[in-house]
C-alpha cells in the first residue's frame, strides 16, 4: 500500500485483513533483522508507517460512524 487512496478505496474489513497481514510480515521482519540484518532496514520502517495509515482510516472510519 504505497497511497492513501488505495487504502482509503478499500473496505472495512478488507482494511482488517490487510492490516493482519501487514503486522505479521513486520512480525517476521523485525525477527530477521535481529538474527541477521535486513539488507534495506527502512522497509521496516515503511511497513511500520503503512500500518498506521491504515489503523487511522479505519479509526476514522469508526469515529465517523458513532
């Protein structure tokens, strides 16, 4: 998810999916990189800051709803 219309364009619980996926590749990333470094360290970085936009679409999602 490199744009926020990509993310913004899809569904609640598309978004929950995606957001599931993305925490358990970080999961492995960041497990990898303490055993052996990662050759492009800033992709943790992006996949960390992927995630929260993609937590603060659905929490405005959900604030919008209330």
């Amino acid at each position: 998810m490199k744009n926020k219309d990509n993310i913004s364009a899809l569904s609640d619980q598309e978004l929950i999916e995606k957001i599931k996926e993305e925490k358990a590749g970080l999961n492995k990333m960041t497990l990898n990189h303490a055993i052996s470094p990662v050759e492009n360290p800033a992709v943790i970085r992006v996949n960390r800051r992927n995630i929260a936009r993609m937590l603060t679409v659905l929490n405005k999602r959900n604030k919008a709803s209330k």
